[in-house]
C-alpha cells in the first residue's frame, strides 16, 4: 500500500475507509473488528470518523471494536472531526450550527479518546468551515492538544482556499490536510483553485464521496448516466471496475491526495485498492473530468 508522510511522524495509507455510514451497517463489534483486519489486510491501515456520525454513535462503535481487539490500535491511524453540533437526547442544543472554540475543541477532543477507547487520535479535523470561527482559539486549542499528545496532527474539512491559507498562518502552517468532497460529479476544489493551494502549501487533501456517495452507478441523473457511460468503457480498457476508475482518477491528480471509501463491502475497498495500480493516461482523464457536462475547457 502506498502511503502518505502527512507529518514527519505519521502515515496514512492512500486508500482509507470512512466510517460515516457505520451505524446503518448494523455491524456487531466482532464484525467490525473482523472488517478492520480485512482492511489492513489489504493495506488500509487508515479509518475516518467523525464526532456527529451515525447520530453520535460511530466513534463509540469503532471504540467497542477496539475494546474487543486492542491489538487492533498499533496497527491502525484513525481521523476523527469536531465542529457541529445537532439536537441530540445527549447534548442540550436547539438546533443544527457549528461551534469551533477553543473550550468546544479541548471537550469534544477529550470525549472522543473516551468514546474511542484510545489514547490518542492520528488526525484531528475541524469538520465544517465557521463563520463564527475564532482561529487563535482553535490554533491554541489544537497545538495544546498535540503537546499533550492527545493528537497527533490537524487539519481542516471542507475550506475554501482563503479560509484554508488564513487558518494555516495562524497555526504556522501546521494544518496536514483538507478533507474535501471530489468525485467525477463534484468540482467545487477544481474551480477554486483549493488543489492548487494544497500543492503550493505541500498539503495532501482527502477526498470525500469518491463515488457521489454511489449516485454514479445509481442515479437516474442524465449527469450520472453520462459519467457511467465513460466510465464503463474505460474500465472495459482495462479489464477493471468503474469504481476503480473513478478512484485511480483520484490518485493521479498531481495533488497526491487519498481517497476514502465509504463501502460496507470489503470488495469494493478492494476495488479502490486495485486503483493504486491502475495507470489512466492524460486523455482518459479529461474524458472522465468532462464526462459530467458541469466541466468545459475554454
Ligand atoms: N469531511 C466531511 O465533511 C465528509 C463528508 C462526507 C463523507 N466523509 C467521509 O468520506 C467517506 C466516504 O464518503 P461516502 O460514504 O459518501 O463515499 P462513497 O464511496 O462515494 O459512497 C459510498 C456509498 O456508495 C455505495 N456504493 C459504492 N459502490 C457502489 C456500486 N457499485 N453500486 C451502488 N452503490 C455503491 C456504498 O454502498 P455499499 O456500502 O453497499 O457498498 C455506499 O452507500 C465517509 O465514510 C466519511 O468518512 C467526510
């Protein structure tokens, strides 16, 4: 497995798996060890998951996973985020919104190792742009996360190129990755110039929904339908999957980024797996860029 240096003391393996859709797989804490081994058997040592996912439960799930098998923590990074706050029966909160202080940094921070059943998170994220964001605050919050070894590194998700440069000067260019959503139906990072930051600043985004959360193969959308139609005779080139067309798409990108599967299926991770040694050339990549119609070269 290839992987990704995002910090001089921490690797990432290229593929990861994502855990958002965890608690509707309805796994017992024994299969989800026994996924995490045929995950790492693969060489995807890497596992995303978030304060907010499975209604505040999958970081619990992993944790219950990891009660069951601690072997399983040395062999493993995990990612987990803070950021959002929804109505929940456990939090007091009236409504959806986005709290990034410093005091709500340190807190979530401290119940995730709990829930996670770990001493330490790999990588910590800030998982939605604020507008009310107070970045000396969480510059603070983070760097005495990481001196108290509670984290390793830090980045954000989902900033725009002039949030990501502001927040990065005020952490002395501290932050390891963005975590963006790219796929053949999802340009925004294109368009904003954000893969051209990241590659100026060194930093390997992730992405997110590599495969529009599985629309590409499902959706009725004239979009999605012509993305399959390329996709489908690109993959028949080179006797593979679509699924691991669309992720070799991903990994060629100058930008060195990582995918993150969001499949229950540990052949489909296989599929992204195989994609590390699938070579598209030039032309392929722009037919897969342009398949869509949302992309035009002028
Ligand atoms: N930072 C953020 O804001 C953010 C936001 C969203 C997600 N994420 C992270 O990114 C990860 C991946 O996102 P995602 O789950 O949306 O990824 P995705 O890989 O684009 O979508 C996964 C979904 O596609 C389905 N799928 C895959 N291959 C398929 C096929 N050939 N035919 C039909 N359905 C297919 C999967 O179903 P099966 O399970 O049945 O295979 C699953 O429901 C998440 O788990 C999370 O860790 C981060």
């Amino acid at each position: 497995m290839e992987t990704i240096t995002i910090s001089p003391e921490l690797k990432l393996s290229r593929v990861i798996q994502g855990f958002w859709r965890l608690q509707s797989w309805h796994f017992t804490p024994i299969q989800l060890c026994d996924f995490i081994h045929e995950a790492i058997k693969l060489g995807v040592t890497t596992f995303d998951t978030a304060e907010i996912y499975g209604d505040y439960e999958a970081e619990a799930q992993l944790g219950a996973a990891l009660r069951l098998d601690p072997s399983l923590r040395s062999k493993i990074q995990i990612i987990t985020k803070t950021g959002i706050n929804k109505p929940h029966p456990d939090y007091p909160y009236r409504t959806k919104h986005y709290e990034t202080s410093y005091e709500k940094i340190i807190s979530s921070c401290n119940k995730s190792l709990e829930k996670l059943n770990t001493d330490y998170i790999d990588v910590y994220l800030i998982h939605r742009e604020d507008p009310f964001f107070d970045h000396h605050g969480a510059a603070k919050a983070f760097a005495e996360l990481k001196a108290q070894g509670k984290i390793r590194a830090y980045g954000v998700c989902n900033y725009d190129p002039i949030k990501f440069h502001a927040f990065n000067e005020v952490t002395d260019h501290a932050l390891v990755t963005n975590q963006i959503e790219v796929s053949p139906l999802q340009f925004e990072h294109f368009n904003s110039g954000m893969m051209d930051l990241l590659q100026m600043e060194n930093v390997h985004p992730m992405f997110w929904s590599p495969l529009a959360g599985g629309s590409i193969f499902t959706s009725d959308d004239p979009a999605c339908a012509e993305v399959r139609q390329v996709l489908s005779r690109i993959a028949q080139n080179h006797h593979c999957e679509m699924d691991t067309v669309v992720y070799a798409w991903l990994l060629m990108h100058p930008v060195k980024g990582m995918v993150i599967s969001g499949s229950q299926k540990i052949d489909r991770l296989k599929n992204a797996v195989d994609a590390l040694s699938l070579r598209l050339d030039l032309e392929e990549w722009y037919e897969i860029y342009l398949a869509s119609g949302k992309q035009v070269l002028r």
